[in-house]
C-alpha cells in the first residue's frame, strides 16, 4: 500500500500540473491578438491599430465613426471584467452578476436616480453623437464576439454578457457621474455630529481657513464676503442610513466599480516655461486597483484629426487627453448633491410639508428578477426636492443628475474635438455631471482653467449639511448660469492650478463648493511654479512626486511647544525636519508625525464621539479640516478642555508607543515605508482573498503622506494602506506638435495573465513617466508585421471590414 502511495503522489502532481497548464492555456485564449487580421463587419474601410511596448494602442482609422469603432473593439478585449462592472451598476443591475449579493446596492443606486440619468442621457443624445455611439457600440460587440473563453473574473462568476446597447454608454456615464459627487455623506455625517454635539462644539465641523488673507485659491481674489450658513437642523441619523451609505462607498463594497475621484492639474505659460512653449501636468487621484480606472489610447482619423489620451472602459471618446491642438485635464470639485430634512403629515405617511402645503411624494416601484426566477420589488418616494433616502427621519436627496434637461453625452467628444479656447469653453458648456475643474493649454500659447457643469443655486447654505425641507426658501432656485461659472484666461502670474482646492473666496463668485480638500497641495503646486523662472517638462514630472508635508509644515509649529520635557529630543527632530518636511520613504519624523496624528484625532475626537468617530474617520477631508483648525488656531478652544498641552503631548507618547510595539525600540530603524505600503487591489480579489496573489499587483514599500502633491492616501481606519493616488501621470509639452509623457499604476490590459497586466507598476512606483512615441505610419504588412520606431517596437492589428 505504501509502495502504491509513493507512486501515486508523483502521478498526482503531474496531473494537477497538467490540469494547471491546461486552464492556463484555456485562460490564454481570451487574450487580444495584437499581432494579427480581424473581419469585423461595421466598418467602412481596414483600420490599423498599433501597439507600443506597453501595448498602448495607436488607432488609424478613415473617420472618426470607424475610430470609435475600434475603441469599442479595444475595451471589451482588454476591459471587459471592468466594463461589465461599469454598465451593471450604471443600471442597478449587480444581481445579474452577483444574484443576491447585488440587490442592496442595486436598491439604492436605483433610489439614488442612478440608472434614471442613464435614461435620460440616451433621450437627450444629439444625432450625430447617436451615431458616433453607435459605432463605439458597434465595436464593444465585435470584441465580445471574438472570445471563445471569457475572461477569469465572469468565467468564476459563471456571468455571460449580454451584447451592449446605447443605453449601456450612457449607464456608464451615469455611475461615473454618481460617485464623482458624493458630497451627500459628508452632510449625513455633519447631521449626526450635531444631534451629539453642542452648538458651540459643532462650530468646528464648519469652519476652515478660507478666511485666512493668504488662503491658496485656484483663481486669487481680493473680496472676503460673509457666507450664509443656512440654519443647522438638529437630527438622529439612524445606524441603517449609515449602512446604506456604505453600499455606494466602493471602498466598503467590492460589488462596486472603483471610484473615489480627486486630482491635480496645473499648466505654464510659454513665458515661465524653458522652451518658450505651454507646458501642462495632469494627475488624476482615483482608487488605486487592477484593472486601472484608465485606458490609454490613441486616436488618429480624418485629415490629421486626433483624440489622445486617458479613456474609461464603457465610454467613446477620452477623459482626459490632447488632441492635435489642445491638452485638458479634470480635478473633482462640484458639491452637486444636498439633503432636505423632510417632514412628515402626521396622518398621510407618503405626503411632506412644502412651503406651507401638504404634497404628496410619488411613489415608484421596480421588480426584479434572480437567477432562480424568485422576484424582489423596490420602491422608492420622490418628495418636493428628490427620493427619500431614509424613511425615519424623511431625508431627500437632491442632485443635479436629477434635472439634465437638455444636456448629454455630447459633451465630452466635442471636448475631445476642440481646438483653442473658444471651442473648448463651447463643448465645456454643455456638460451635465460631473461638475469639474479643467486645466488647459494649446498650441497657440493660450493656458487657462474653467468650472465645467451644472451647479444649483441654493436658497440657503453652502451644501455642508441637511436643511429643512418644509421651508421653501431653502429650497433650490435652478442653476448657476452657464456664463458665471468661474474661468481663467492667460492669468498673469504665467501658471493656473487646481487640485480639488477651494476655487474663489467667499462671495466672489457663484459657489462651486464649500467642502473641499485640504490647502497644501494647491499651496505646494503654486509655491513651486511661482518660484520657477524656466520651467521643464522634467521638473513638471518632479513635481507630480514632490512628497513635500504641506501639513505638517503647517502643523508642527503649533504643536511642538505643547511638548513636555519627555519628548524634547523630538522636539529637536521636528525642528530640524521642518526646515525641509519631505516625506521620505526612509523617514523617520514623517512616519512619527502621521501616526501622532491619528493618536490625536482619536484622544481629541472619541471621548465625545463615541461611535460617531468611527463614521468621521472615513471622511479624511471632513476630519482633517476640523483637526487642522483646531491645532493650527484659538477657535474653538473648549474642544481641549483646558487640556491642550497635555492632550498633544499624550498622543506623541502613544503614537511612539504604538510604533515601537510595531517596529520594534531601535528608532533608528524606524522608516515610513516600513509600515506604508502602496497597493492596487482587485475587486474580485476583495471579495476573495484566496485570489489576491493572481489578481493584486505586488503591495510596494512606500513614501507620501495623503497632504503631498505625490499624494499617497489612505483612509484613517486603514492607516499606511495607500489605496488613492495618481491613476494616471502625464506631463505634456504644446509644441506645433504635442509630446507628451505618461505612466498608471498597473497596465492597459485587465486579463491576469497578460504581459501588459501590471508591467506599468514599477515605473509608477519609480516616479518614470513613459514617453508616448508614434509610429509614423501604418505598418503596410499584415499579420506578424512589426516596426522599430525610436527604439519602440510596434505591433499591428488590422480590423478588416468582413465580406
């Protein structure tokens, strides 16, 4: 019997071995061909895609339907798992995917009016752009048709795609819109802050340093008008409401696509630029992850027509790129969402007071059906102002995406078409949600910055939390007109930039937000193009990974006075370290000053708190203010209960405490990058860790802090888990032709087993950026046909239209 064992083991691993090969070889057959002829049928003429060494693709096409075209073809073969995850929440429609794992979120995103947009978007959609997506969607089938095996994700799921529809685009573009305007938890949050907090207490959580002469505002200006706060309702925000909050946070539900939109964006003038050219730097803050939020892509058609740069899977055209003219890029900013403390008549359970009269809410319900046939309703109830989000207490929830009017898609490929300013300014106009800042630059000379879609002009408040339904002057009033949206043009000082930052001072201008990033990026981004005299492309790209502590340079004065005697060594520290506060990956004060202040935020928060801190820890920004004002000014003081030298010095020792049982008593082998790790997580890997090693790219060792303009962050409850930062680098020079540069954390395909996977992360790590070189011109062999242009190798694909 032994004897039989010993030699069925061998065999045994052989034929696991064998079994290994064949899925992998399995597996391999749903990867793109980029050396090969496809027939396609809906294309007018052959159409040459060209991959570089990172299989970034160069379309050349005849027209500008036939280049959607292959767009389409090249996100379902390289993005489908991503693609399928986009349409599907874009249409509540996550059961189809998860059964029953996927009906809570599909209940609220369906309540939230997420797959309403979508609707609408598709009525509104002008004929031309109808067509354009048309063919877009024309190509998303054709890659799907080619697949014999699916990719591993829906191959595990046991998920069969269903062919894409116009309607699907627009779903896409519906979620995108969504999550890039979440401003609504931070006011749930503020809402339970006040039901726990004194009046005087919850002063706090509203104020910030806007007032301060030297605030860094993306457009400076002079005026400090008072802002009205609106009244501040005092409610209970029950614990269910917090948890359906969670199901739309993607960072708490892997069902969802990836979200957590922010940026920086900045651009030069040719009078502070070394080669007397524009100069523009775009990066793009996202959840970090595999398969990358972006697709690069390259699009060549017409009469030297172009549309180059960062796409989402699901959506024709680019978000953020250049063309043969114009270079653009978007940071998140619009606060677009409110909330309305609706009340209730004591006999009608579905009607709400409005300005003095009883109005009955609309009733909606949605069925739906799960793979066994069982069928679940949903229902919702739109009020005066938007569905109710929570029954006990009524709130409603009111968002721009509610009222597109006459606003589509058609924004973003005229955006992408536009060739100086004007044009731009035109495309800009028309777009609905998101509401976004640009950065601009073109061949001509011209830079500039702009807000860009739909803001409401509230009737009272700044958007910072819920106000009272009943009261119809609170109210929205419409929109802020298109022509007083804030825009910059060729401003003096030779720079613009923006990074989620504070647009304009109070009363300057219409608001497009009131809750916004902390300060030291903007501050760190303007100080340094202030100070260039020549800039370069390569100190752009320096600058994308400054990891210079804007925070603690601001921070540490105010808090190492308050040090006892105990700590006066690192007092000295901090001292010395403030003269250039760069948070290494081998530095030992950024590693201490980032651990302290978590120490802090929790002595100074919890203890009246209580559960509530649990809930203000996962909004960074919504802390971070109300810390920062609290250390940095005498606002507020009762906050310290007579305590503030010896809270401060008290988190210090527990910070150090907490550090050395993690890394042991040696200090000098403390380091940041010992405990911070940048990661990029699948979704699929989330759900099930036994998958992580295939679908994770390698967790890094890591600098940063989440204040640098290299930003590196990290939720407060996951602290050193880098899972936010630069989904995309690009530095771009605006000569008569544009050269630019870029790099993603992660690769431009979403297979596992592709080369082109993960084979951009060590570059992002690095700081590299990728130089984008274009082959001059098709590959005239077919098949196997390569081409060496500047030490690139290029591969082609031809899309033949089929007989």
């Amino acid at each position: 019997m032994r004897f039989l064992c010993r030699r069925l083991v061998p065999f045994s691993l052989v034929l696991l071995l064998i079994l290994i090969g064949c899925v992998y070889w399995l597996l391999q057959a749903s990867l793109l061909p980029r050396q090969s002829t496809l027939q396609v049928r809906g294309i007018s003429s052959p159409i040459a895609i060209r991959f570089d060494d990172y299989a970034r693709p160069f379309v050349h096409a005849a027209n500008l339907k036939d280049a959607l075209y292959a767009q389409g073809v090249l996100h379902a073969s390289e993005r489908l798992w991503q693609m399928e995850l986009l349409r599907l929440a874009g249409r509540a429609d996550l059961h189809r995917l998860f059964d029953r794992d996927g009906l809570a979120t599909d209940a609220e995103l369906w309540r939230m009016g997420v797959p309403q947009l979508a609707e609408a978007l598709s009525v509104n959609v002008e004929p031309e752009v109808l067509e354009w997506v048309r063919a877009y969607v024309q190509g998303i089938n054709a890659g799907l048709a080619r697949y014999a095996v699916l990719p591993p994700e829906l191959l595990l799921l046991g998920y069969q795609p269903e062919d894409w529809t116009v309607e699907d685009v627009f779903a896409v573009g519906a979620i995108i819109a969504f999550q890039s305007g979440n401003n609504y938890t931070k006011e749930l949050l503020r809402l339970a802050l006040r039901h726990k907090l004194s009046d005087d207490d919850f002063a706090l959580f509203l104020d910030d340093f806007s007032d301060r002469a030297d605030y860094p505002f993306v457009i400076a200006t002079a005026g400090r008008a008072a802002e009205q706060n609106g009244e501040v309702i005092p409610g209970e925000v029950p614990a269910h409401l917090f948890a359906q909050t969670a199901l739309l946070d993607p960072a708490r539900n892997p069902r969802l696509p990836r979200g957590a939109f922010g940026s920086n964006g900045w651009v030069v003038a040719p009078a502070k630029s070394a080669t007397g050219k524009p100069l523009f730097a775009f990066d793009s803050h996202d959840a970090l992850g595999l398969p990358n939020l972006f697709y690069e892509l390259h699009l060549f058609f017409g009469r030297g027509e172009q549309i180059r740069g960062w796409s989402v899977p699901g959506l024709p055209g680019v978000i953020n790129g250049y063309n043969e003219a114009i270079a653009w890029g978007f940071t998140n900013i619009g606060d677009t969402q409110d909330l309305f403390i609706e009340t209730r008549h004591p006999e009608q359970q579905d009607t709400f007071l409005y300005d003095g009269e009883w109005v009955a809410a609309e009733v909606q319900t949605r069925t739906l059906t799960l793979a066994d046939g069982s069928r679940v309703a949903h229902t919702r109830k739109l009020s005066r102002h938007g569905p109710l989000i929570s029954e006990d207490p009524p709130i409603s929830f009111a968002w721009t995406g509610h009222h597109p009017g006459e606003k589509g898609l058609g924004a973003l490929l005229a955006i992408n078409r536009a060739t100086d300013w004007q044009g731009f300014n035109r495309a800009a106009d028309t777009l609905l949600a998101p509401t976004l800042n640009a950065t601009y630059a073109d061949v001509h000379g011209t830079i500039g910055f702009r807000t860009a879609g739909v803001l409401p002009l509230r009737g009272r408040g700044q958007g910072l939390y819920p106000q009272d339904g009943s009261n119809g002057s609170n109210a929205w009033r419409g929109w802020v007109p298109v022509s007083a949206t804030p825009r910059l043009e060729n401003p003096a000082e030779g720079f613009v930039a923006a990074a989620n930052a504070r647009v304009h001072a109070a009363g300057e201008m219409p608001l497009v937000s009131a809750d916004n990033a902390a300060p030291y990026r903007i501050a760190r981004i303007q100080s340094q193009l202030a100070a260039a005299e020549a800039m370069t492309p390569a100190r752009m790209a320096a600058l994308q990974m400054d990891w210079y502590d804007g925070q603690a340079a601001w921070l540490l004065p105010h808090l190492l006075p308050s040090l006892s005697p105990e700590h006066a060594a690192w007092r000295t520290r901090f001292a010395q370290w403030l003269k250039n506060p760069v948070a290494a990956a081998d530095s030992v004060e950024a590693l201490v000053f980032q651990q302290w202040y978590l120490c802090l935020a929790e002595t100074v928060f919890k203890s009246r708190l209580g559960e509530d801190y649990d809930a203000l820890i996962k909004q960074n920004y919504v802390l971070n203010q109300a810390l920062d004002v609290l250390i940095a000014s005498d606002r507020h003081a009762q906050w310290w209960q007579g305590q503030r030298a010896q809270t401060i010095d008290r988190a210090l020792a527990q910070a150090l405490a907490m550090l050395e049982k993690q890394l042991g008593n040696n200090v000098a082998q403390w380091r940041l990058d010992r405990l911070q790790r940048a990661q990029a997580p699948h979704e699929l890997a989330q759900a099930l860790p036994v998958l992580a090693g295939v679908l994770n790219a390698q967790p890094a060792p890591w600098g940063g802090t989440p204040a640098a303009v290299g930003r590196a962050n990290y939720r407060y409850d996951r602290p050193f888990q880098v899972r936010n930062g630069a989904t995309v680098r690009v530095v771009a020079e605006l000569d008569a032709t544009i050269h630019a540069a870029s790099v993603m954390p992660g690769g431009q395909s979403g297979h596992p087993l592709s080369d082109h996977y993960a084979d951009q992360w060590p570059h992002w790590l690095a700081g590299d950026l990728l130089p984008i070189v274009r082959p001059a011109d098709p590959i005239q062999q077919r098949g196997e046909a390569e081409a060496n242009v500047d030490g690139t190798v290029f591969r082609q694909l031809i899309l033949e239209p089929a007989q």
